[in-house]
C-alpha cells in the first residue's frame, strides 16, 4: 500500500493534524511534516522524495494555504511527479489564479467539518484510497537491465512502501541501477554503503559511488561528498574540495550545501572569507525552508554587523514554525525584551514551552521565571485596572484615594500605565497628598518604559522647574522621544524651543519641521505659527497661498490668532 502526502500551511496546522488523524484511524498510510521528518535530516531532501513516492498529494486548501510559499513549491513538485493531486477546502474562498490553473481538472472536496460520519469525508477517504490502495512493487529479478525500474524497485524495499522494509534488497537493487549509471542510485548505494544498510559498510565505496553522482551532478552526492571532505570522513580532508562540493551543489539549489557553503565563506574555509557570500548562500537555503538556515540567518541579524532586530525575529519565526527549539527559544527572549518585536509575555512562555518540551536545556532554566513574571503582569494589570475602575468610578463610587493606592502598588511592581497616573494623581494632588517631585519621579519611571504622555509631562517638570531643577536640554529630550511616538503636543513644544533658541541652538527649520507634524494631527496652535512663517519666510520659502491655507486651518479650530491673522492677509489683499 501507498501513502497520502499531506500538504497544509503551518497556520493550519489543527486542521491538518485533524486530517492526519483521520486516515490514519480509517487505515490510510499518511505522510505529514514535520511528524515524519527524521532527526538531523534536510527538511528539503526528505519533503521532495516523500512527494516522489507518494501515492496521492492531499492538499488542504485555506486562504493561508494559498498565501504559503512552502505550499505552493510543494504543488509544483507534486505536478511536476505527476503525483495525483487531492484538493480538500477547508474554508470558503476563491482558489487564486495560480491554485486554479494548477487543479484546473482536479475534483475539489468541500469538507465542512474534519468529521467520520461527515458524508462529504467518507466521499473523500474513498478518493484517497483510489491512490494509496493500488498494488505496487516490481520484483528484484523483474528490474535487471532496467535501471529507473531497479532504482524504484530499490526505493521501494528501502523505505518498506508497499512491501517488507528490506535494506539487502535495496542494495541490490540500487547497485543494478548504480551500475547502468543512475544517479540517484548511485547516490542511494552511497548511502547504504556509508550506513552499513544491506551491505557491509565500506566508506571507500560510499565516496566512490557517491563521486560516480556527484560528476553526474547529483546535488545530493556533491553534499554528502563536501560533509565527508570537510571533516575527513573517508577521505583525506580537504577544506577546499569540500567547498567546491558544497558550491555545485548549492548552484543546484541544495539548501543543505548552500548552508554549508555558507559556513565556509563566513569563516574562510576553503574558500576566501567573504561575508556577503556568506550571507547570500545562507539566504538562499533559508527561503527554501532550511529552518537550520532559518535559525543561522536570525542569528546573523540578531548579532551581527547588518543588525537588524526585526529581519532576527522574522527568521526565527519561520525556523521556530518548523520545530526549531533553538529558534523557539531565541523567539522566547526577543518577545520577553520587545526585540524587533512588541513585547509579549504571553508569546514569550509559549516559545519557551515550545523549546523547553524538546529538551532545550536553557528554555527549561528559563521557564519558571517567565512563568512567575507572566504571573506577576497579569496580577499588576488587574490591580492597574481596579486602580483606573475606581478613578473614572466605572461601575464603582469614584474614589481618587483607592485609585491612587492601586495605582502605587502595580507602579512598584513596573506597570508603565500605573506610574504615569500615579504621577497624575501626585500632581493633582488626587487620593494623595499633592507632591511635585513624587510625580516628576514617577513620571520618569514611566517615560523611561517609552509612555509617551509621561515623557510629555516630564518634558513640562524640566521645562518650568516642577518637581525638578530647570533644564531646557532635558525637557528637548523628553519632548523627542514623544514626539517620535507621534505626540502632537511634544512636536509644537519641540517648534517653540527650537523657533526661540531655548535650551539649544536657534533652527526655525527644525522648528517648522515640528510644527508641520504637529500641525497635520491638528494642532491648531502649530498651524497658526506655521502659518507664520510661511507668511514671513522663517525656516521656509515665504508663500502667502499656504499661510493663508494654515490660518484658514488653525481659525476653523478656534484659534483666536489665526483669525487676526487671516482677517489682516484677507483685508491686504483687498
């Protein structure tokens, strides 16, 4: 009996454990990734030649699926087998151009619910087994001067698909191949003869036969002869052979060789080191799935010179969806410290789990402290929002004096929100006794979390000396990081500062900058100076037509300013 190949996009993955599932409890061999991925081995390698000898291709067809760049390579490949293509829709949608083309005379099965008693499931499993049900198998004496028949023959007793697994059979098979000059079996021999399945193992007949494919150009022959070359396994080793292996292979787009070649250039091995080749071969074999790739790419932007904390965290995704434990565990950190990322607790436990579950040793020394500091977020976030409950009396008498002792206790405890309404409180004297310097303080706490209404009202404290000493440059300070959060209010102090020379040099270019910024969230005060300066040329070419447009703006917000001023250009140019 043959296998169904199931083919889904990794967000789906409930669906098609469901599915899995399923068959297998209806007697249908199934063949799924990651679950039949051996340890160790190229995801690339081992998902093309289970398509190969699959009976039927089951597609599980979502809007994800569609969007999935794995899924659509897998169906090419499928296509290109010639493998009988299974489209089960999970969800309703449209196929896209590409998806209709490629099953254009392909059945489509609705599937509603991934249920037994389903009608349209048992209609479906009577489909798959059409395929997986077919009697295979050619003899061994069947397959004598027929090398693609002696080569299938062999695949077929190597991996046990539709008769008894039996390496010595396979071998056999595979050396009639091998020696009518079939690559693939020649690469296969190899293989045997490297593991000692069915044959003797010899490892001087693995780098021949595997050099018999390799000249050939089988890429999985030059791989397997530039691992053997690069740590002198069966052969004298040669850093420089084992590069030039590696590089035919990876011209043929093996992600394995391309990872290795990669290594190579990074640390000068065999080849002259060269950083952007490094990092061109290792992007290669990343795009294609190689989640070791994948992993080794989100390093490369983690800590390396082109450092870029998001392409980190988007690498590490893809290699930690494929069952990564050292990209989950990579993943866990970037969401605990907001790298290239929100940062997200929840997300970070998760990964970790993830990690930890697979024996990575660090995930599990980890784990309990996340857990307790998830804990401890989730109690500080509750006593935050009694805090908030009672401070706008939602669904609670108002009472600023419980309000501002709820917001003390999750502020201790770290909760940006909670610090900046402390400080509120504190300023206003709200449920607590009136004190300037305690709200500057916990103001800072919470600019410094990246609030961008604390780092506001921080800006005002060094500005007019409240609660701290005077300091113009401090207040300029504060006031751009809120501004770059988009603060309308910090971006037309900023102009203010920058227009009068206060705390730093005079720049009305600088100043209008701001002012355009806070002027396009309507700041009606920096669209009355904006207008100004557009009337007087100050930091900008002088252009009556916009400044009447930015007065016309600022009055219709009520600025009392920007009325005079529009009523005195209107009025001139009568």
């Amino acid at each position: 009996m043959g296998y169904a190949f199931i083919s889904y996009s990794s967000k789906n993955r409930a669906h098609a454990d469901a599915m899995r599932e399923l068959l297998k409890k209806n007697g249908i061999d199934v063949w799924m990734a990651p679950n039949d991925i051996p340890p160790g081995e190229q995801y690339i390698h081992v998902i093309m030649q289970a398509i190969r000898d699959g009976s039927c291709f089951v597609l599980l067809l979502t809007h994800d699926a569609q969007r999935s760049m794995y899924v659509k390579k897998e169906l090419e490949y499928a296509l290109r087998c010639q493998l009988p293509i299974i489209p089960v829709q999970l969800e309703a949608l449209t196929p896209s151009d590409k998806f209709e083309l490629y099953m254009s005379s392909q059945p489509i099965f609705v599937v509603q619910q991934i249920e037994e008693q389903s009608p349209d499931i048992q209609t479906l499993l009577t489909a798959i087994r059409s395929y997986t049900e077919a009697e295979p198998v050619l003899s061994v004496t069947k397959t004598s001067g027929n090398a693609e028949a002696a080569f299938s023959c062999g695949v077929q007793y190597y991996q046990g698909d539709g008769v008894p697994r039996d390496y010595e059979k396979a071998a056999t098979c595979f050396k009639q191949a091998a020696q009518q000059g079939h690559a693939s079996a020649q690469f296969h021999l190899g293989m045997c003869y490297a593991g000692g399945q069915g044959v003797a193992k010899d490892l001087v007949q693995a780098v021949y036969w595997w050099s018999q494919a390799a000249q050939q150009g089988h890429p999985g022959a030059q791989r397997s002869l530039g691992l053997w070359y690069s740590f002198g396994t069966g052969v004298e080793q040669d850093v420089e052979k084992a590069a030039y292996w590696y590089q035919q292979a990876a011209e043929q787009g093996d992600s394995g060789a391309q990872c290795s070649l990669s290594a190579c250039y990074s640390n000068g091995l065999g080849v002259k080191k060269d950083d952007e080749k490094a990092l061109y071969w290792l992007t290669q074999a990343a795009e294609q799935g190689n989640r070791e790739a994948q992993y080794s790419l989100g390093i490369w932007y983690s800590a390396g010179e082109g450092r870029d904390a998001e392409k980190a965290v988007y690498w590490f995704q893809q290699a930690a969806q494929q069952g990564d434990w050292e990209a989950q565990y990579e993943l866990s950190i970037c969401y605990v410290n907001g790298l290239g990322v929100e940062q997200d607790i929840e997300k970070a436990v998760y990964w970790c789990e993830q990690a930890a579950a697979q024996g990575d040793e660090s995930a599990q020394l980890a784990l309990p402290d996340l857990k307790r500091k998830q804990a401890s977020i989730k109690d500080r976030e509750q006593i935050f929002l009694l805090g908030l409950q009672y401070y706008e009396g939602t669904d609670v008498p108002q009472d600023y004096e419980k309000a501002a002792t709820y917001f003390k206790q999750a502020a201790e405890q770290g909760h940006a929100l909670a610090q900046y309404n402390l400080g509120v409180c504190y300023s206003n004297g709200a449920g607590i006794e009136q004190d300037d310097a305690q709200a500057a303080y916990w103001w800072r706490q919470a600019a410094e979390q990246g609030d961008e209404d604390a780092q506001y009202n921080l800006g005002l404290c060094y500005a007019n000396g409240i609660g701290v000493e005077r300091h113009a440059a401090r207040a300029i300070y504060w006031w751009h990081q809120a501004a770059a959060q988009g603060c309308a209010a910090a971006q037309y102090r900023l102009g203010i500062y920058y227009a009068n020379g206060i705390g730093t040099q005079k720049d009305p270019v600088k100043a209008v900058y701001w002012w355009k910024r806070a002027a396009e969230q309507e700041d009606a005060a920096a669209q009355c100076n904006l207008g100004a300066c557009y009337e007087r040329g100050v930091g900008v070419a002088k252009n009556r037509v916009r400044a009447i447009w930015w007065y016309k703006k600022s009055a219709a917000l009520g600025n009392k300013n920007a009325m005079n001023a529009l009523a005195r250009l209107l009025q001139r140019k009568q």
